[in-house]
C-alpha cells in the first residue's frame, strides 16, 4: 500500500529540503526562443562570425543570446523580502533541528520533537500525529495487526491521522496558490512531453544518426585521397622532385575541399532542425506562456504563505528558459567547430603559398 511505505519514510524525516525561494518574472519566453542566433551555413562564414583577436572564439556571435539569458536568469533569482523571511525562517529551524541531532532520534522521539518545535511541522509540512503512526508501524503487534486489515479499514486508520496534516498544509498554503501551482505543473508536464522528450530528445538521436552518415562518407571520399597523400609524404626532401611537391600540395586541398563540403552538409543540417526546434518550441511553451500573462506572473500570489508557489512558478520559467539556451548550445557548438575547422585549412592554404 504505497500510502504506508509514504509513512514509513517519514520516520527518516530531514529538514533538507528548505525552499531557496525565487519569483516569475515579465518575458514570454516563445519571443526569447525566436532570439536563437542559427548556425552559419558554410565554415567560412562561422570562421568570419566568430573571429575575436584573430582567433576563433565560441561565444563571439553567440554574446547577445548569451547576455540575454543570463539578464533573464539573475531576474529569476531575486527573491520577495516574503519569501526571504520565509527562507530564513525555515533556515532556522532546519539548524536548530540539526544542532539537537533530530536525525539520531527515534520515530516517537521525533514526533514528540515535532509537537515541541510546531515551527517545524510547519516547514516539513509534516504533522506530528503522522510521525506517531510512522512510530506505530516499526511496532512489530501493530505492523502485524495493520497488515491483517482490509485496504478500506487501512485507508481509515491512515486518514483518522492524516487529519492534522491535511489542515497543516491548508495553513501553510492558499487555495488560490494550490490553484495556480497544480495548472502550472499540468502545462509544463506536457511542454516537456511534447518538447523536451518528443522534439529536442528526438533531434539528438537523429542527430547523431545523421552525422555518422555525413562522417562515413566522408571517409569513403577520403580514402583514396589520403592514401595518395601518405605515399607523397614519404618522399618529402630530397627524394620529391617539383612534379611530386605539386601534386602533394593539390592532394592536401583536395582533403580540405572534402572536408569542407562535409562541414557545409553539417552546418546546413543543424541550420534547418535548430528552425525547426524553435518553432516546435513555441508551440509547445505558448500555452505556458499564455497562463503565465494571465495570472499576471504571479503579482496575485503576495501572501506570506505563497512564497513556495511563486518559486515553483519561477522554477519553471527557468525550465523554459535552460531549454531555450540548450537550443543555442546546439547553433554555437557546430558553428565554432566549423569555424575551427576553417582556420586550420586557412593554415594549410597559406602554407603554399
């Protein structure tokens, strides 16, 4: 009965859960993904882009994304001076909690603990009267006694004592926040199934598929090419008469030209599903973004007792957003490959000159 195995890890009970609280902030995030900078579509273009004291750099064309997202994430961060009195509170009573080693304490130690210090019960959300019946099951007569009993009669005796629990957590949060905090949840269960767990995980499965493909044929290409060019190479000095170093140099190119258009076929890959990504993303977060302007991101929840709902509401605006900026990881990492890539054969290129 998984109501009893709940109880059962009450008794284990630690105060480590203490809320960092956090609150939502104004932006819709469907006009932050239309923001994702897309990859170049040729290596020289990603070389040119990313270019920063001569060198390629990964954040050089990436930078206003990046300043964006990073302005969005610290306003997420900043707490009401609510939920930082609602923090420290609960801060207290976790330090107090440890200092008398509520962790050493028996079950019926801790329940007794729980009635002294209400402050806690408050905080865990946990009543003392389910630590007693937490207790009561490590009673061998008891736990005998409670397994004889029907799931009906079960139920019975488990709510007689959830009764204080249930009231508790009606104390420490508000219907409305309780409201606003399950609808929120559904939306971003099912962003992430259509999202996170459809689109982008299916992309990267796809994606590496396709990128194996594009490498195996380059391979195939490159076979030839770079045999001919170990068999040159070994004749470089003395033994490589002008004919020889002609042809070494122009079957070097020919690798890089390779190369290059398999980089191209990469970047173009990559250019068209991150397009692809963004709008799949829209649709998937608009109806977030939707409840998020129609609850006026969270304004309503100003309660001292809603300061759990307004973090949770902001810890999936950071959801929302972390999904956006892997997105652009995806657009920076094949573009400064590329760019990488295209200063090496720029390397080349001068060196036979």
């Amino acid at each position: 009965m998984k109501v009893v195995k709940s109880i059962i890890v009450l008794s284990g009970l630690m105060l480590s859960n203490i809320c960092f609280a956090q609150q939502p902030v104004k932006y819709e995030m469907t006009k932050i993904a239309e923001a994702v900078i897309l990859p170049t579509l040729t290596p020289k273009e990603a070389y040119a882009k990313s270019l920063k004291e001569g060198r390629p750099d990964e954040n050089q064309m990436f930078a206003v994304f990046y300043n964006r997202a990073n302005k969005i994430a610290n306003e997420l961060s900043v707490r009401t001076d609510k939920q930082i009195a609602a923090t420290n509170k609960a801060k207290k009573t976790g330090y107090k909690a440890n200092n008398d080693d509520f962790a050493a304490m028996s079950t019926a130690e801790k329940a007794q603990y729980m009635r002294d210090n209400p402050e806690m019960q408050k905080t865990t959300g946990v009543s003392s009267s389910m630590m007693d019946l937490a207790a009561k099951m490590e009673d061998p007569a008891f736990k005998k006694k409670f397994d004889a009993m029907s799931d009906e009669q079960k139920a019975q005796l488990v709510m007689s004592y959830q009764q204080s629990s249930i009231s508790l957590n009606q104390r420490t949060h508000t219907q409305k926040a309780l409201k606003t905090s399950v609808e929120a949840g559904t939306l971003m269960g099912e962003f992430t199934s259509e999202y996170q767990t459809k689109a982008f995980t299916g992309f990267l499965v796809e994606k590496e598929n396709k990128m194996q493909v594009l490498d195996e044929k380059e391979e195939k290409l490159l076979a030839p090419v770079l045999a001919e060019k170990s068999k040159l190479q070994r004749l470089v000095g003395a033994n490589m008469s002008a004919a020889q170093s002609e042809r070494l140099k122009q079957v070097t190119l020919k690798e890089y030209a390779i190369r290059n258009t398999t980089y191209e076929a990469k970047l173009k890959y990559h250019h068209d599903k991150v397009l692809e990504l963004i709008a799949a993303y829209k649709r998937s977060a608009l109806p977030v973004d939707n409840f998020f302007a129609r609850i006026n991101y969270g304004a309503g929840l100003a309660a001292a007792k809603e300061t759990a709902e307004l973090a949770q509401l902001a810890g999936y605006q950071q959801g929302l957003l972390k999904a956006i900026v892997e997105l652009q990881d995806v657009s920076k990492n094949i573009t400064y490959e590329s760019a990488l890539f295209y200063e090496e054969k720029l390397k080349i290129e001068k060196s036979y000159q």
